[in-house]
C-alpha cells in the first residue's frame, strides 16, 4: 500500500508546474515489454465535459490553490494543470511485482508487493524540469535523490516509498515505484532497448485509444496480481519456486471496458470467462458487491456532494451473464444528477 496522502498535494504540484506546448509522444515505445493491464483516463476529455465544469473544476482549482506550496510552483511557472495534463496511462505488468520477505515474531513472513508505472502525456518542458527539479523539492518539502541511467537522470523522491520519475521528452513524463522498470524506460529512450510488447491487445489499444472516453479499461488473462512462493523438490533438494496468480488463474480471458464523463455518466465493461458456469457464479457475486459498494458511497455522499453523482451511477448498475460473458452496464442521466443533488 501506497501511503501518499498526506503529501499528495505537494507532489502533484511539484509534478504538475512544469510545462511548455509541444506535441504527443507515442506511450507504446515506453511501457513495459510484458505489461497485461491498462487504465488510460483521458485527463482533458474530463475537464472538458459539463459535468467536470459544472460540480468539480471550481472545488479543484481551490483545492490546488488553498495548497500554499502547490500555489507558488503554479503561480511561477504559469502553468493550468487542469489544461496542460492529457492522458495518464497506467500500466501492470509482472515485473513490477516482487516478493518482499520480514520477520514477524521470528517468523519469515512472505508478501507479495506490487508496483507502479505511470506514464502521463502533456506539454512538458525538459530543461525547465531539470532545473527546476532540486529547487521544488527543498520548497515542498520532499526528499530528492538523483540517478544517473547512462547520460539520462532518474529522480528519486521520497514520499513514505520511493517514486522514481523522469521526464521522457517534452510529452511525456514517467512515474514508477519501481526503479529497474524506470531505468528501463530510459534506456529505451537513449536507444539501448527497444519496446516489443507481448500482448497484441495491450498493442492496439494503446496505439489507437478513443478519444471520446474517459477511462478505458483492458486487462488481458494473463494479468499479474500476485506471486507466492511454493516449496519443490530439484534434484532431490527442496528450493523455492515463485507462483504467479492471475486472472486466468480465476478462470477470466478478459476484462474490457469503458466508462465515458459527459454531462452524466455511462460506462460498460466486460468480461469474459473459459465457462460459462464461472460467469453465472462471478456475476451474482458482483451484484451483492455493487449492493455493498452502493451503501457506503451512499453513507459517505450524506457528507459530501461531490460523491453524489457516482453514488447515482453505482445505483444504476446492471449486471447480466450470457454464455461465458458478464457485462456490466450503468448510465445516469444529468437530470438524475441533478435531482440527487438537490
């Protein structure tokens, strides 16, 4: 678990004010050779839309600007996060997975941890990042380190855990827990790896992503979520072998979907199992969830309405199972929104 929250703000600041125009990078040469897994958020089709507008762009910009130090990168540097950011491309795959081995009660306590890779496209500028870099970091308070990765630097910052970033070119800007995946990215840049991604469906849709979406959602079966370790017998002595879960391992070929922010909400996603009585079984379990998830967002709307209009959308979820495929389906007006607000 990642514990950011307390410097969340800081960082986005120290991330965000820090941007020139230029043009769109191509995210497939950057990602992960194995990544199974993609969410890509469409930061300006969101900003655009007029629910965005009409509920959250005013609370967001006082949020950032109520944030002293948040406040002073933006304010210097003349930069609108909420204009300069245009897609957040985050990315799973198994080698940001590792197993981390403590001691609890002289015990050896195996986990299973797992990574981030983030890869956020907009209009940066390189030269200002790196000079800037050391400057921000002491104003907001965040530990920095600096890594060499041949003639490229990786920057280290400590937010509870290590965050590795990196400014890939003045469109894109890396992020990772992860450092070996990070120094990989560079090395790609400066030419020393090349990209060659193993999944055909990560492939094409990374290449050619709608641009009237808000978030869309693909995980291929092979999706990692876990490793464990398993004890086995080589040549008569006992080694431990790493296991690796994932969404075949549950029975599941695929996961896609998108979920589209206009003036209401609507999004669908599905996914697809090697049986159809597995599916039957996934989909009732996914509506006693959504009944669960739908109680506490309701509880938590009675203090904030900015929850209110993806309480309504949670409400409006319709699941149905068909031969080996769960869709899942919801839709709520701006009309229904409204209603809910008043």
């Amino acid at each position: 678990m990642l514990h950011f929250h307390r410097l969340l703000l800081p960082f986005l600041g120290f991330l965000l004010a820090l941007a020139l125009p230029v043009q769109g990078a191509d995210l497939d040469k950057f990602l992960p050779n194995d990544t199974d897994a993609l969410l890509i958020a469409n930061v300006q089709q969101m900003a655009e839309s007029p629910l965005f507008k009409m509920y959250y762009q005013e609370p967001l910009q006082k949020l950032l600007m109520d944030n002293e130090k948040i406040k002073k990168a933006v304010t210097a540097l003349a930069f609108d996060p909420l204009k300069d950011i245009d897609r957040l491309v985050v990315a799973n795959s198994e080698s940001l997975y590792r197993l981390e081995k403590t001691v609890v009660k002289n015990q050896v306590v195996i986990n299973s941890v797992g990574g981030l890779f983030v890869l956020v496209q907009g209009r940066f500028d390189v030269a200002k990042f790196h000079t800037q870099a050391e400057t921000l970091a002491k104003e907001l308070g965040i530990p920095l380190k600096m890594h060499k990765v041949g003639e490229a630097k990786l920057y280290e910052i400590d937010l509870g855990q290590a965050l590795f970033v990196a400014p890939i070119d003045g469109a894109t800007l890396m992020v990772s827990t992860v450092k070996d995946a990070a120094s990989e990215v560079l090395e790609k840049v400066a030419g020393k790896k090349k990209t060659v991604l193993r999944s055909r469906e990560v492939a094409k849709i990374i290449a050619k992503p709608d641009p009237k979406q808000s978030f869309t959602i693909l995980a291929t079966g092979g999706m990692v979520y876990d490793l464990d370790v398993q004890a086995v017998k080589v040549g008569g002595k006992v080694v431990e072998k790493t296991v690796k879960t994932t969404l075949a391992t549950d029975g599941i070929d695929a996961v896609s979907g998108n979920i589209t922010i206009t003036d209401g909400i609507s999004g669908d996603i599905v996914v697809t199992f090697r049986t159809a009585a597995a599916a039957k079984d996934f989909a009732n379990s996914v509506k006693q969830l959504l009944s669960k998830a739908t109680e506490k967002i309701w509880t938590a709307a009675r203090n904030d309405k900015l929850i209110v209009p993806f309480e309504e959308f949670f409400k409006s979820l319709k699941t149905a199972a068909e031969n080996r495929t769960v869709t899942i389906r919801a839709q709520v007006s701006a009309k229904e929104i409204a209603e809910a607000l008043k």
